[in-house]
C-alpha cells in the first residue's frame, strides 16, 4: 500500500525543515535527527523504503552541510561521512524501525516508547563505535565501559532532543490532520 499524496509532501516538507534545526545552536546532542527518523517511520509506514529514504536523505544531506561548512575546518578535504557514520547511521535506521512499528498510530505512548528505546539503541550503537575507532579507550570490558560513561551527557541530550522534536512534528501533525482529514490516516 503506498502513502497518499497529502501525507508524502507533508512528511517530506517536515523532514526537510526539521532537518535545518541541526544548523540553530543547540547543546550537543539535542537534535532532532531522532525524532525526524521516527516522524519518518510512523508518517510513512505504508511505503517501507519511503520510510528509510527520505529521512535517511535528509540526515545524508545536513551531514554533508554541518561537515563541510560548519565543521570545515576540522578536515582537510571534502568530507562524505564522518568517522563512526555507519553506527550513527545503524542507530538512525533504528529509529525509523521503532517509528514505523511502535510510533505508527502517532499515540503518545507508541511516540515515547519508541523515542526511549530509540535513543537507547543510537546511543549503545555510537559510543561501542566510538569504542572501536578511537584510540583514546583501551581495547578491553572497561575501556567499553569508559566510553559508554563518557557519552552519558550525550545520551541525556538525545533523549530531550528526540523527545522536544518528537512532540513538535507529531505535535504539528495532529494540527495539520484537522485541516486535512487526509493526513490522519493510519
């Protein structure tokens, strides 16, 4: 079954703009890629693959402006992905998972559940990641442990972050269906 046409350019339309919050300061880690990859996965679960592309596109493409913009000047040469983007990108594809299972009726306890265990996930795929390729952290138990007590502050700000902007596009969903009924399908 394929997503209606009112919904696609809404999902898209959101996706695109949630995206862009990424370039508003912000503490780090309190994004909104997580909440834009289960709006994702819940807005567009009749289409699975539409589900994964277009916030997956969306994540691709801000990467690639924060990366060779505003961090530019870290690196040396154009940069399409940064070290570790395969976990960050593993988590993300989660998320959209979690959004078109558990998130998929827009219910509020489908949308916190998966927004927990979806920063859950992103976070114990990044920091065992960042475990592996930096050699700051020894190769051992406590040196998986040291990084997972280093990303605390950042599991706590992915977890506000996903669910501030979870509330804002679910939010701003549920307004947008009273205008067009369309848009409330499940």
């Amino acid at each position: 079954m394929k997503t209606n046409n009112t919904k696609l350019k809404f999902a898209i339309i959101s996706i695109v703009l949630i995206s862009l919050t990424r370039f508003i300061p912000h503490p780090p880690n309190f994004t909104a890629i997580g909440a834009m990859a289960i709006f994702g996965g819940a807005v567009l679960n009749k289409d699975k693959w539409l589900a994964l592309l277009i916030p997956m596109a969306a994540l691709f493409v801000s990467d690639l402006l924060v990366n060779n913009i505003l961090y530019g000047s870290f690196y040396d040469s154009f940069v399409w992905f940064t070290e570790g983007a395969s976990f960050i990108y593993g988590g993300f594809t989660v998320m959209v998972l979690l959004g078109s299972t558990m998130a998929k009726n827009s219910k509020i306890s489908g949308v916190l559940g998966s927004s927990v265990i979806g920063s859950l996930v992103f976070f114990a795929l990044t920091n065992f990641g960042a475990w592996l390729g930096s050699p700051i952290y020894t190769n051992d138990m406590a040196g998986l442990m040291t990084s997972y007590a280093a990303g605390l502050p950042f599991l706590v700000n992915t977890f506000a972050g996903t669910l501030f902007y979870s509330a804002a596009l679910f939010g701003a969903k549920a307004y947008a269906s009273k205008r067009a009924p369309e848009l409330a399908e499940a």
